[in-house]
C-alpha cells in the first residue's frame, strides 16, 4: 500500500498508539467492546482533524482529550437511557449492596462507581502515570482540578477498596502499563 506523508504520519500515529488509547477508553469505561469502539472513533475523528493534529505541540495529549470527551459522552447517554428506562418502570428492583469481599475485589467496578471526572483523573494520573499538568491538558480542565479531582477519586476508592488494596493498585498503575491493550471480554 502506497502512503502520502499525511498517512504515513498517521499510520505510526496510530501503530504507536491505539492500545494505550483503547487501554484509556476500557479504563473509562469498564467495557472492553465500548473501548474498542470509543478507540476507533477517536482515531477516526483525529484523522479527519490530522492536518492540524500533525503540527500540534502534543499530539497524545490532544488524543487523549477526544478519548476522554466520547467516554463522558457515552457515560451520559447511557445515564439518560437508564432514566428513561425507568422511567417506563422496566428497571431491576434487586440491588447489590456491595462488593463480594469472598470473590475479589473488582477494580473496574469501583472506578466505574466514581464520577466521570474524578475517574479520569485518577486513571490518567495512576494508570497512565502522566503528570498533573499532562493530566490537565488531556482533560481540558486546570491543574488544580486534575489534584482535587485525583484526590477525591483515591478518597473514594480507599472507601470502596481499603488502604492497602488501593496504595497496591496504585502502585502497579491499574493492571498493568499503558502500551497494553484491555484484554477481550472480562
């Protein structure tokens, strides 16, 4: 296949990093086949923006962004079609109190019980071990809401999780480094 510079460019862009995206998006969202998607259309979205993205300052960064943009967005229309659900009262009446201590804790869950913007903080800053200004830039908002933010998430996960459990899972970055990709299905 014969490339112009445009899509070479891009083609390494995207070889370089569309697992550690799709990582970012599985960690925004808990679902591996969400992930795979929200990581196709953010490439897809910074192609058609490539012409600009090529010359920009940090590029990552940028793609990061749109990641985290289309998982809040995904977040907030699943939100809106729960209430409609219930709304039409067809929603679940049994509840789970919490998590099954016997089998685990699961990460995932706890990190999907945090708002938006508090995981994403955490997960960037944690998983990806970006700085707080890195974290900042990815997600359009200042550094000193990437530490309140990253503060209030950890707060939160120690509640959910205990000390120990969430030092560990802060220390070895959520499962793993950032070049790897979510693994299919749970």
């Amino acid at each position: 296949m014969i490339f112009d510079d445009a899509s070479a460019e891009f083609h390494g862009f995207f070889e370089r990093h569309h697992s550690e995206l799709a990582r970012l998006a599985f960690l925004l969202t808990g679902d591996a086949d969400a992930a795979d998607d929200l990581a196709a259309d953010a490439m897809l979205a910074l192609w058609h923006r490539w012409d600009r993205m090529r010359d920009a300052d940090h590029p990552v960064a940028y793609a990061r962004g749109v990641v985290a943009n289309m998982a809040r967005n995904q977040t907030r229309r699943a939100i809106r079609e729960r209430s409609r659900i219930r709304l039409l009262g067809a929603s679940r009446t049994e509840r789970t109190e919490g998590p099954d201590v016997a089998a685990g804790l699961d990460v995932r869950a706890a990190l999907a019980r945090l708002p938006f913007r508090k995981r994403a903080c955490v997960v960037l800053r944690h998983a990806f071990d970006l700085s707080e200004k890195e974290t900042a830039q990815a997600l359009g908002i200042s550094v000193g809401t990437v530490k309140s933010q990253t503060s209030k998430g950890m707060a939160e996960l120690r509640q959910q999780l205990g000390t120990r459990a969430t030092g560990e899972l802060a220390e070895e970055g959520f499962g793993g480094r950032p070049s790897q990709a979510p693994a299919g299905g749970r």
